[in-house]
C-alpha cells in the first residue's frame, strides 16, 4: 500500500493518503505534507550515538564555578 499520492487539483494540490490505522495515517499525513512542503532528495540520515560521559571531566566542569 502507498503511504501517499499527489493529486492534481485546479490551481491547488492535494493528497491522497491511506493508512492501516489511525495512527499510521496520521503518519503518512505528516510525510505527505512535509514531502510537498520541502525537498528531501539532498539529506543524509544521522545515527544518533549516546556517548556516556566521563565522570572526572563531569566533576571537574560543575566544581568550577563552585564557591564552597
């Protein structure tokens, strides 16, 4: 099943969008209007990486500005 398909509307656009469930249609919405709204076709997508924090460095940043 298409998420989405552009229609043609005089002097308008518009959207046919089709979902399994509410929730999954609202979804395909979303896509549907931000694929007219921007172009998509140049970005890359991000890995987010969770990087744990050192415990001495986090120690030493919040002691600094410490006047106890």
């Amino acid at each position: 099943m298409k998420k989405y398909e552009q229609i043609d509307i005089s002097g308008d656009v518009g959207l046919h969008i089709s979902g399994n469930t509410l929730k999954e249609l609202f979804e395909n919405a979303a896509l549907g209007i931000s694929d007219l709204s921007t172009d998509i076709s140049g970005l890359k997508e991000i890995k987010k990486k969770r990087s744990p924090l050192i415990p001495t460095a986090a120690r030493t940043f919040w002691s600094c500005g410490s006047t106890n």
